[in-house]
C-alpha cells in the first residue's frame, strides 16, 4: 500500500510529496528531485549499482535515472522535493549539473538539502526558501561523484525513444539509429539503464499521458496521442506505473486545483 500527500510551500514551482508505502516501486524519473528517507531502510537499484538507505539518507534523482526498490524492511515515509527546472538551467550555465545517486546520513555534503527538507516541512516563508533551494541547487551543480556513463549507443536509443514515443517503433529501427547491432544494444541498454528499451518506452508514454491530463486532455482520446493500441492497453499500463486508471488521476488533478483555487 501506498499513500502521498502533498505539502503546501510558499514558493510556486516547488513540489513535495510525502509517501508512506510497503510497496516495492519503481520507475524512470522526469524531473530532479532531492528525496530523504524520514523511516525504514531500502535496499534500491540505480545508475548501474546497488544502494543501502537508512533514515537521514539523501536521494537525488535526475531525468532519465530508472529507480527499482529491491527490498523493503516494513513500512518507510520519504519526502520528495521536485526541483523547478528553470532554477536547474541556471545552474547548468555555470557547468554541467552532475550528482550523487546518494549520499548518505552525515554526508557533510547533504546539509543544503536537509536545510531544504526542513524548510519544506516547517513551511518556511518564501525569501527563507528561495534562499535555501539557492544553496541546494548549487550544491546540487558541484557534486562529483558522477554517476556511470551511458555509452553512445544507449544515449542515442534513450533520445530516439523520447523523439519518438508517440509511434510504432521496431527493435531494428532503434538499432539502426544506435548504429549498433540490436542484440548488444538489449543487453547494453539493460544493463545501464536498468531496464529494457519497451519498458523504458512505456514509462516515458505514461509520463506523456500525465502530462496531457493535466493539460486537459480527455483520458478516452490519449492512447493514439501516446502510440499505444487503445484505451485498454494505455490503462493497464497506467494502473500497473502510477496505481490508478487515467480516469481517476484526472479527476484527483482537477479535485486539487479546484481547492487551490477556494
């Protein structure tokens, strides 16, 4: 079981999820987010290696990262923080933004980001927390312990799958524009980005089926427009990555703007 809730910040463009879960999760992410474990130990898979977090332990995820929970010892609460992808660029001006997978509990290095954690969830006025993302964003730049690689052939899968999540796409046309036999491009792709190329696919069309329901779109006209058969296959798939049907998590986003708005 799992269960979120979003805590109000007074800065606009910055969100933060609390879950509590039992769950095994998993998934590729589409933002960067700073996450901290508050209860529990995981035993988790990312950027090509396995990870212990213990309460205190600092999470940071940018896109394209795939997370798999591995082993859960009972119930844990973490807090998310997603980053405004605005302030992100900013950084990147001043050099390529690389991070740490995590860092773990008195890692000197985390301080910015439980100064941030703790402003969240004390609700601190908008100047103290602009101040303190400031200090967190640039620690987030000047990190260097890099995560591996991605080989050309798989960065240039991931890029294709992304141009084109909205078609029909063949293992041979994906090898092709790797420039690498599709045999070893399976491997390799699994092998770096922890899943294979149609999982990666799916995950990446059912961000793009979120994001049109939150611009608006009807969930009954979104297979075609994310390059899945039809209404049936978009919704397993939905259920199966987000935990309810396009239907629901449409009407949970209207519900949420319409008490922002009261």
């Amino acid at each position: 079981m799992t269960v979120s809730v979003e805590l109000p910040t007074s800065l606009p463009g910055l969100r933060a999820v609390r879950t509590t879960t039992s769950s095994l999760l998993s998934g590729v992410k589409h933002y960067h987010a700073v996450g901290r474990l508050e209860h529990g130990a995981i035993e988790w898979w990312g950027r090509g290696r396995v990870w212990q977090s213990t309460p205190g332990a600092i999470q940071i995820k940018e896109p394209g990262d795939v997370h798999r929970d591995l082993a859960r010892r009972g119930a844990s609460v973490f807090t998310v923080i997603t980053l405004p992808s605005e302030e992100i660029e900013h950084a990147r001006e001043a050099g390529r933004v690389v991070s740490s997978a995590q860092l773990d509990p008195g890692d000197t290095r985390a301080v910015p980001f439980h100064r941030l954690h703790d402003a969240v969830i004390a609700n601190a006025d908008r100047l103290a927390l602009e101040v303190i993302l400031a200090e967190a964003i640039l620690t987030f730049s000047r990190l260097r312990e890099a995560r591996p690689g991605h080989s050309r052939p798989v960065r240039r899968a991931m890029d294709y799958l992304h141009a084109h999540l909205a078609e029909s796409i063949t293992l041979d046309d994906l090898a092709s524009h790797a420039s690498l036999d599709k045999f070893h491009l399976c491997r390799a792709f699994r092998a770096q980005i922890g899943m294979p190329p149609h999982a990666y696919l799916t995950h990446l069309r059912v961000q793009r089926a979120k994001e049109l329901l939150a611009s608006g779109a009807r969930a009954s006209e979104l297979a075609p427009r994310v390059g899945l058969y039809d209404q049936s296959q978009l919704t397993r798939h939905f259920r199966r990555i987000v935990g309810t049907t396009p239907g629901r998590y449409a009407n949970e986003r209207r519900g949420t703007a319409r008490a922002g708005r009261a």
